[in-house]
C-alpha cells in the first residue's frame, strides 16, 4: 500500500468537514450541487464508504450522518466517524485503493469555509476541534477517557487509543504550512507507539505556533494541549500538569471561565491529576467541571456525559467502588438513551461498567456484561476493530480475575496474535496484551513462558518509553513476582529494589504505588531470610501507611501483620544463636 491507513484518514478529514458543512445530513442523497470541490470530493469520499459497509454499519453511520442539523454538528459528527474509518480502511483493501483514487495529492491544502471564522467547542467526548480564522483546523484529542476500557485489577489498564493528535489543515500560505506538516507526522508516532517522537514533534510544533500566531491563539493554546497529553503517555505525569496548568490559566484568561474550551482544560487537568496519582485533586476537578458542564452545556451534552464517566473513573481509582457504579450505570443509561445502545461511546460506558464489577469481586455480572459488549462490538465496529479487541482482552482478564484461565489463556493468545498481526509486535496495545498473558501464563504456573513473555515486554517497554515509565516499571514488577514464583529470589530481589527505587524517585515516598513496591520487596526480602532488611523496610512501610490511611486500613493491618511476623523471625533466629 502507499500512505498509512491513519495518514488517509488525516487527510480525509478536512474534506468530510467541507461536504457536512456545505451538503448537512443529507450528504449521501444530495445531488452535487455546491461549487465547493473540497466538499464534493468529501460527499464522494463519505458515499464510497457507505457503499463498502455491511447493512447494520450502514444504517449506524447513516444515522450519524444525518444528525447534522446545525453548523456545530459538523465537528461532533468527523471527529465520532474516525474510528469507522480507520476500521472501514484496515478490513476492506478496495475501500482503501477507492479513498487513494479519490483523494487530491496530499500536498494540497484545503479551505474549510464554514468554520473558518470562529473557534469551535468541544462537542464530541474526549475530541477537540479547534478552528481560527486564519483557516488552519486542529484536531486534538484530549485527555479524558470516554473510551478508557478498564483491564482487571492485576491487568495493565488499556490505554485509550485516542492518543493526543493534533492535525492542522491549512489553508493559508508557508511557513504555517510547515506545522500541518509535523503534526502528521507526531500523529503517524503515535500511531506506531513512538512516543518519544510524538513528543519531539509536539514540541517543536508548540514553540513554532507560539513564534508565528502568538501564545494565545487558539492553535497555540491546543498545541499546549496535546503536548501535555503526549507528556502524561510518555510517563511524565508532573511535566504534564505543569503544562495544563498553565494552559487553564490561558484558556479562563483568553476565553472566560464557561467557554467549552475552558470546561475541557478542567478535564484534562484533572486527568492528569488522576494519572499522577493525586485523587483527591483529581475528584474535586472532575465534580467541579461536571457541574459546570451540566450548568452550562445541559445534562445530556456529550461532553457532560464524558465527565460523569471520567468522575466515576476517578472514584474507582480510588477505591470508591460504590459512587463509581452508580455514576457509571447512569451514565450508560444516560448514553443509551441519548446516543443510541449501539454508539461508541455507550459501549465504552459499558466496558467501564463491567470493570467496576469485576474491581467489586463481581466476576458473574462482570462477565455477562463484557460478553454482552463483546457480541455488539463486533456486529457494530467488526472483528477486529481496535475497540473489539479492547473488550475481548477486558473479557479475558475478567475470565482470570474468575479463576477461570482455561477460558482466559486462549483468548488472550488471539487477542494477542489478532493486535500483532494489525497492529505490529511493538504496539503498546500489543505490549499489553503481552503482559497480560504473561500474568496468566503464571498464574497457570507456566513459568518459563511467563518470564519469558514479560521480558519481552519489559524491554519493549524501557525501549519505547523508557525505564521510569509507569508501565515498564509495573511490568518489571510483574516479571519479579515470576522470579520469585519460579524460585529465583536474589533475581526478584533485584528487580524489586530497581522498581521500587524508581517509582520512590518519580511519584515520592508515600505514593501508594511506592509503598506497594517497596512492600514486595519487603516480603522478598523476608522469603530470602534476610530478615533485618525486611524489618527496617516493614518498620518504615508501617509509619508511612499509618499515615496515609490511618491505623485501621486493611493495608496498614496486612503491614503491621507481616512486621510482626519479621520481628519474631529475629527474635526466634536471636535466640538460636
């Protein structure tokens, strides 16, 4: 094939925007009727599309058309249609050889009228369109998590594979040409998993918009954005809020305190919070900026109902396993009956709301749930949409959480040769599901393929992301727990100190990420015989966990229950000399 499937649909999308805008709703009927060749070539683009699509798919995308009622519908409508496009061109080689044909060179620009005097709002959940008057259309994916489908508790969670993008569409001469130019190519990284590159990219494009447009222009303002967002995937979490703080200071500044755009820098902020593990700030942003939202947007604004399912994310990452049900069962109520029980989003709410069961202990409900998902998933989007992949890995890792890894193996094993073979070896959404197999492999006390799956993984991760990632540091802990399963404790104890010392470098002392590392490496230590190193750490553990959860906490008493243990080990070992 000649350009990548997301480089196809990156240039599609400024001609789908042009025909929504001139042809509305009905741009699959209409006869070509508009002196506007960027929309007609869009119009042709979107019925090619059509044709290709199987009659349930149809009719879904249909639908989606022809809610474009009103100019601010347009945006909602490209950025919902993203993933049907790339899912369209990956499983039909015609369709893709038809959009090639009838795609312009890429190196031409394309003007997009209708919008080209405005700033757009953030009208789809998690997608930012942004506009400037200059012509140059951004899409941005923003850092909430309406897609986030959550793994098991032991699982990597899966990221949401709306990575930060940002494409700049220009219709205006060089130099800013030169910026739509390295935002496809920061998207094309992401798309691969380079996110080192991404991030470069992004920073490059930050500092040349600021240069050419000035810091407050909206472009400058999202380039911020997405930078941050590229930031929080590559495992800086603090740089990541620095740069979102400072970016809702702009927007409230630029924009004033209710603009959409401001709403959904709160958003992004506090997911970054959430991501650095800061819950409390987290919770308080996400109830704040919901609150607003409902106020300002109405309650069943999509982007309303993006933040109901991002509170209720932040309150099962906090253990608030009660409040975050709840909100998720409203929120999928609320998405089925606003969007439609086959949309994207609403089958995201339900992966969600199967993973706050199985977060519960309820694998019953849990499994039904994700295999319910599962089945619409794959009539809807197809078998090996990224997002149907996504919810038969969610199925696995349930199946495990149940204890049931002869059901759990098999399935990861597709899932993981399906992603391999579309989506390469070194994918993080392939890495992932590399990991998660490796967890099950030892489990079933298969060892041997275990560590050797998750040293794969490891050195993907600490090649693509480095070794303080929060993934290839939770991934060296999972190979640890294998050593020390098989036997090989000096091998586990090194790792452990590795892991626990990095994470005690990059989220602090108290972090409980930290203290749960450094709690392994304790009862390895205490495995080996080593029991003075155990209790100094065990000592130290129990001070910092009496501090943050209070003397009660089931963790603080599982701590205070395994330094017991290492004091009378000494006093026992003493007493034998």
């Amino acid at each position: 094939m000649g350009a990548s499937i997301a480089d196809l649909v990156v240039q599609a999308g400024p001609y789908v925007t042009a025909a929504l805008s001139a042809y509305g709703g009905s741009v699959l009927t209409r006869a070509e009727e508009v002196t506007d060749s960027a929309a007609n070539a869009g119009r042709r683009l979107l019925q090619a599309l059509w044709r290709h699509q199987p009659n349930v798919t149809r009719a879904t995308l249909t639908k989606e058309l022809e809610s474009v009622r009103a100019e601010g519908d347009v945006e909602r409508v490209v950025a919902a249609m993203r993933d049907q496009m790339l899912s369209a061109l990956r499983e039909d080689v015609d369709l893709y050889r038809e959009w090639t044909a009838l795609l312009p060179p890429s190196g031409d620009t394309v003007t997009i009228n209708a919008s080209s005097s405005r700033r757009l709002a953030i009208t789809t959940p998690g997608v930012m369109l942004t506009s400037s008057p200059h012509g140059t259309v951004a899409f941005g994916v923003v850092g909430g998590d309406s897609r986030v489908v959550h793994g098991a508790p032991a699982d990597s969670a899966a990221p949401s594979r709306r990575h930060s993008r940002e494409v700049h569409l220009s219709a205006v001469p060089e130099p800013t040409n030169a910026l739509t130019t390295r935002n496809n190519r920061a998207i094309a990284a992401q798309e691969v998993g380079d996110l080192a590159e991404a991030t470069r990219l992004l920073e490059q494009n930050l500092a040349e918009s600021r240069r050419l447009l000035g810091p407050d222009h909206p472009d400058s303002l999202a380039a911020s954005n997405n930078l941050a967002t590229a930031f929080q995937a590559s495992g800086d979490p603090l740089g990541a809020i620095h740069l979102l703080e400072s970016n809702l200071a702009d927007f409230r500044r630029v924009s004033g305190p209710d603009h959409p755009d401001t709403l959904t820098a709160r958003n992004n902020l506090a997911s970054a919070y959430r991501a650095a593990g800061e819950l409390d700030r987290a919770i308080l942003l996400f109830e704040e900026t919901l609150a607003d939202r409902e106020r300002v947007l109405g309650s069943d604004h999509p982007a309303t109902l993006t933040s109901r399912n991002n509170l209720a994310s932040a309150y099962r990452a906090a253990g608030e396993l009660d409040r975050a049900i709840l909100l998720f069962e409203e929120t999928l109520a609320d998405r089925e009956r606003v969007l439609g029980s086959d949309h994207p989003d609403t089958l995201a709410s339900c992966n969600n709301l199967a993973g706050a069961y199985r977060a519960a202990g309820d694998t019953t409900r849990a499994i039904l749930l994700f295999q319910d998902n599962l089945a619409r998933s794959e009539r809807i989007l197809g078998t090996s949409h990224p997002d149907t992949l996504s919810s038969r890995n969610s199925l696995a890792g349930t199946y495990r959480a149940a204890g049931d890894l002869n059901r759990a193996i098999p399935l990861y094993e597709a899932v993981l040769s399906e992603r391999s073979q579309m989506l390469g070896p070194t994918h993080p959404d392939t890495v992932i599901t590399r990991r998660d197999l490796a967890i099950a492999y030892r489990e079933a006390g298969r060892f041997d393929e275990a560590i050797a799956l998750l040293r794969k993984a490891f050195g993907l991760y600490t090649d693509l992301l480095g070794q303080t990632h929060p993934l290839a540091l939770a991934t060296g802990n999972d190979l640890a727990i294998a050593h020390q399963m098989e036997g090989d404790l000096q091998l586990s104890i090194n790792l452990y100190r590795f892991v626990a010392d990095a994470l005690k470098e990059t989220l602090g002392d108290a972090h409980p990420e930290t203290l749960a590392a450094r709690s392994n490496l304790a009862n390895a230590y205490m495995a080996a015989g080593d029991l003075d190193r155990a209790t100094r750490l065990l000592k130290t553990l129990f001070a910092l966990r009496v501090d943050a959860l209070g003397p009660d906490d089931p963790v603080t008493v599982a701590t205070r229950k395994s330094l017991r243990a290492a004091l009378q080990g000494q006093r026992e070992t003493s007493g034998d000399r």
